[in-house]
C-alpha cells in the first residue's frame, strides 16, 4: 500500500510537534514554552523531522486500514519513505491481513458418527486408578522390583564434591535411567554399592548418549503399594457411592458421555475437512508462524537450532489446519448472524459455579479477568456453527453398542 499524506497535513503535524517540544524543553534565556521557533529548529529540527514522520505514519497508516475494512496480522514494514517538511509526505507500507475467504460449499456432504462402544475393561481400567490413589504404601524387607517405591542417595564419583543427592520414586516408570534402575534392584534395603551406568541412546543430553559413569547408589528403603480390596468400602472411600455396583454405573456413564463427546468431535472434524476440501484458500505465514510460536513457545536457551527448526516443520501441519478451521468457524458466524447471547453466557457461568461451589459472581469476574468469558463466547458460538453444518448434510450413525461388551 502507497500512502500520501498532503502539504498541509505535514506542515500541521510538524507545527504540532514543535509546540509540543517547545513546552517540554529548557533553554537559557527563555521560559519554558516561549523559546521561538528559529531556535528550536536550530537545535531540534532532525528530531522534530523524526517526531512528525512517526506521528504521520502511524495516524494515515491507522485511517488506511480502517477506510479500507483491512484487518492487519503482522507489523507494517516501511518502505520507499519520501519526506519533505515543505511537501507532500508518502510512503510504502507491506502488512498480512486477515484472509477474507469465501465459502461456496457448506453442505451436502456425507459424514459417518463414529461407533461408540463402551467396554468393561474401560471401567476396569478407571477402578484401577482409584484402587491406586487410595493404596497404602508400607516399608519392606526385599529387593526392590518395578513399582515398588524406593528412597536412594546417589553419588557421582567423577564430580569433584562426592556429595550423596536423595531421590524417592517408583521403579518401572521412567524416573531414572534403565541402568540406574537394573542396580537398585541388586541391592537390599540399607545397602550401597559402586556401579558403572551408561546412559541411553535416546537420553534427552546429547553429549551424554552412550557415554558411562561411575555412581555409588545408597538404598535407604523399599515400600511396596498395597492395594484396598475392591468392594462397597473401597466405593464409599473414593466417591460418593454406597456400593461398588453404583460406582461401577456412575463410571459407566462418564465413559459413555466422554466417548459420546469424543465421538462429536471426530464428526466436526470430518465436516471442517469436507469444507476445505471444497473451498480452499491460502493463509499468510504470519498466522501460521504466530499459532506454531504460541504452540511450541520460546525454544530453550541454547537449543539447537536444527532441532528447533525441524519442531516447527513438523507443526505446520497442524498450525495451518487449526488456523484455517477457525476462520471458517468465525466466517460462518458472521454470516449466519450467530452470537452467544447475555443469557447463554449467564448459564454456563452458573452451571460452572454450581460444579465448583463458589459464588456465580466470583467465578465471573474470575473468568473475566483470565480471558475465560471470551472463551465461554467463543465455544457457545462455535457450537451454534456445528449445529448449523450438522443440518447441512447427511450424518450416517454407525451401530452403536451401549452395553458392557
């Protein structure tokens, strides 16, 4: 984009600017907003010059974009500057804009829900993980073995201090190194002994994969998990079910509706690829750079560099298909009319507070001040979009097996 800014509107601006300064500067002689203007052009003419360009382009690049509807996504970049206090004042300025796309095909696609079938390993599975989180944990006399709970001092024979360092895990879950692990299980509790451990070839330090190093490990204790019986006690301990039949059923259902969710989300899925599929449109590497940098974060101090751009390459795929499902998301709002209303952003606010036992009015300004409400607008809407589609094309139901299989 070429902008011209006329004579006069230079000439104001700089008028502007030098009064400006004349109030904020102190020279000998002269009280303070009263220095002439042959002075201060004498002394602040390249800074006056500098002052009226930045104000000039910022104030004609802002009316720009507002005069014609552009939605900028990256920093301007100046080009070709021609500046003339006397004279007219332009300049060249490179910015991406939001794509402005047009959706041709929104409908008349023929999508398949995914099947959904409820195991009884799936209610196993979770029943597990409460027997786990209400076990006991208690000392024993043995060798430790993979999830036994240990408490070691390990000490590096190769630093120059020889200081023991105390670390307490579980074997078996990748805490340590698979050497390190393979000699705790040769010691008995209160025993140490030296070892020479080589680390793995996929060890997150590089200089150190295949490389060996002498430790002496310390076993201070083995604590072996014991787990509760898995009965009507066990229920009322970790829930608020008076058996472990109705435990069973309430984790039923929580699987059912996870796997029911999950399920939406693969058949919204499927329409969002049907619509790009028909209407492709391009995307600016700003927006793509910005979602991967938001993604992945600042890279860690002294990363490789090689590492860090193959990161990025590998989540331009998914960046790119992220951004372009919610711009179609927000062009089907806008020209459905979709909004989320005072009232619907109200009830979720409230059901909210209800699941967590706090005050609507706390968890409101809680949320406004996280960027939570945005959000709670965002998803009513998008959920209005997906109900739209939804009525757009043909949705197969695969058989579905609500019974424990």
């Amino acid at each position: 984009m070429v902008i011209t800014v006329p004579t006069e509107r230079v000439r104001s601006a700089r008028s502007q600017v030098a009064r400006q300064l004349s109030k904020r500067v102190r020279i000998h002689g002269f009280r303070k907003g009263k220095v002439p203007v042959h002075i201060l052009e004498a002394r602040y003419a390249e800074d006056i010059d500098r002052q009226t360009q930045n104000k000039l382009i910022d104030d004609a690049f802002q009316e720009a974009v507002r005069d014609n509807d552009l939605d900028p996504i990256s920093e301007p970049r100046l080009a070709n500057l021609s500046y003339d206090s006397a004279a007219e004042f332009t300049f060249e300025v490179q910015f991406d804009v939001r794509p402005q796309i047009s959706l041709g095909r929104l409908g008349g696609f023929r999508i398949n829900r995914p099947a959904i079938e409820l195991r009884e390993a799936d209610v196993d599975e979770l029943l597990a993980k409460l027997r786990e989180q209400a076990a006991l944990w208690k000392p024993v006399e043995r060798r430790p073995e993979a999830g036994d709970n240990i408490q070691i001092e390990i000490t590096n024979l190769e630093s120059d201090d020889h200081q023991p360092r105390p670390y307490n895990f579980v074997l078996g879950q990748g805490h340590a190194i698979p050497g390190v692990e393979s000699a705790i299980m040769t010691l008995e509790p209160g025993s140490s002994d030296g070892f020479t451990v080589e680390f793995p070839d996929d060890f997150p330090d590089e200089d150190k994969r295949g490389q060996s190093q002498q430790l002496r490990i310390e076993l201070k204790q083995v604590m072996e998990q014991e787990l509760p019986e898995l009965d009507d006690e066990l229920a009322k301990s970790v829930s608020d079910h008076d058996s472990l039949e109705a435990l069973r059923e309430a984790l039923a259902a929580g699987v059912q509706r996870e796997k029911e969710h999950q399920g939406e989300l693969e058949l919204e899925r499927q329409l969002i690829e049907q619509i790009m599929q028909s209407n492709p449109f391009e995307v600016p590497d700003t927006m793509i750079n910005h979602y991967i940098g938001a993604l992945l974060g600042p890279p860690p101090e002294g990363a490789d560099a090689e590492v860090v751009r193959a990161a990025v390459e590998e989540a331009r795929p998914t960046a790119l298909w992220g951004i372009k499902r919610s711009l179609i998301l927000q062009r089907i709002a806008e020209d459905q009319g979709f909004e989320a209303s005072a009232e619907e952003v109200k009830e979720r606010v409230d059901a909210l507070a209800k699941r967590t036992g706090k005050p609507p009015t706390k968890v409101r300004a809680r949320l406004a001040k996280s960027g939570g409400l945005k959000e709670i607008e965002r998803r009513i809407v998008d959920e209005k979009v997906f109900s739209f589609l939804k009525q757009q094309s043909e949705i197969e139901d695969s058989q579905r097996d609500r019974a424990l299989a």
